[in-house]
C-alpha cells in the first residue's frame, strides 16, 4: 500500500501554562494552517530554543496545547544546541534532555522534554485491520525514488481521528531525498 510521507521540521507542543509564562496569561495561540491530523496546526507563534551548544531561533509551536511541553528536532539541530536527546514516541519524555524556551514575555527553563521523534504512521483503525496491524506495531517503508532507502522500525499509531501519513524528521527526509510531503512511500509488512 502507498502511503504519503511527511516531513516533520523542527517544532515545539506547549502545555497551557508554559504557553502563559511565554506569551502572557490568557494567551491562545492563533493557527497559520491546518495539519494533516485532524484538529492539529501549526500556529503563527515562534520560539527561540537556547541549549548548551547554540540556539535555535523562530521555531514554530504546534497547537493545540499538550499536557506537558515537548521539543522536537532533528539530530543535526540537537547538535547544534549542545544536546543528545533520545529517539522516542511522542510524549515519552522520561531521561531526556531540557532546554531553555524564550518567547515575547518569558522563558522557561525545561528540566526534561527534548527528542528526536520516532518515525512513525497515522492510521485509521479501517485502514489498519486491512493492512493487518496495530497500534506499536513497527513495519518498513521504502521511500521509493532516485535515493530510495528502506526505513525500518517505524512505529505505527491508532487512532479513529487519524489519517494516514507517515512523519520523518528533516534529517531522514534528506537522506532519502524527499523534499516536500507529496513524497509517496509503499508500506512493506
């Protein structure tokens, strides 16, 4: 089965209250456009991430707003800010690495919450029953094209709200040569 690929550049999920101590108390954020997922965005706000090493200037927040704030980049740009945060599925921020954020009014100082996200793939539960999975199964993709790779290990995500597409950080979308989200793949079982 094909599926779309998406690149997943840099990006930050705030929760509520960090966003208050960015922005100031009773801010919302305001959505530049729509994601594939249903009810996700990315919005007009930006951040500056400062780590060890360097920062990281404008990077876009992801709304709406999580439980707990978490940072996502590639392993180049951790790097980049002095840091070595595991591979990990979303929101499995145990033992990773913090990072001071800086918005128009405040900054925080994270104790923990920066990865390098897991590939993964949205599903429907329809479309998962015909391809024979489940929710933390792993399967492959080959990228197919002039630099086509195989990518293993790529965490599949249930969920009814959910359409398909698999998401791949900067770095592994350059090294397959992909370099816009009208990428196809073919699922391999």
């Amino acid at each position: 089965m094909n599926i779309p690929i998406e690149i997943s550049a840099r990006h930050v999920h705030l929760s509520k209250f960090d966003l208050e101590a960015l922005f100031g108390r009773g801010f919302e954020l305001s959505k530049l456009k729509d994601l594939s997922q249903t009810g996700q965005f990315a919005s007009k706000q930006t951040v500056k991430l400062v780590g060890p090493g360097g920062e990281i200037d404008k990077v876009r927040i992801l709304g709406p707003c999580r439980k707990e704030t978490q940072v996502e980049v590639s392993e180049t740009e951790a790097r980049l800010l002095g840091l070595y945060p595991p591979v990990r599925d979303s929101g499995n921020l145990t033992d990773t690495p913090g990072i001071k954020i800086i918005g128009p009014i405040g900054e925080i100082i994270l104790t923990h919450g920066v990865i390098l996200a897991l590939r993964h793939i949205h599903i429907d539960p329809a479309t998962a029953a015909l391809l024979g999975v489940k929710n933390y199964d792993r399967v492959k993709v080959d990228t197919i094209g002039p630099r086509d790779l195989i990518f293993e290990n790529i965490l599949i995500r249930v969920d009814p709200s959910f359409k398909l597409a698999m998401h791949i950080d900067t770095d592994e979308a350059n090294a397959a040569g992909i370099n816009s989200d009208n990428h196809l793949g073919l699922i391999i079982i």
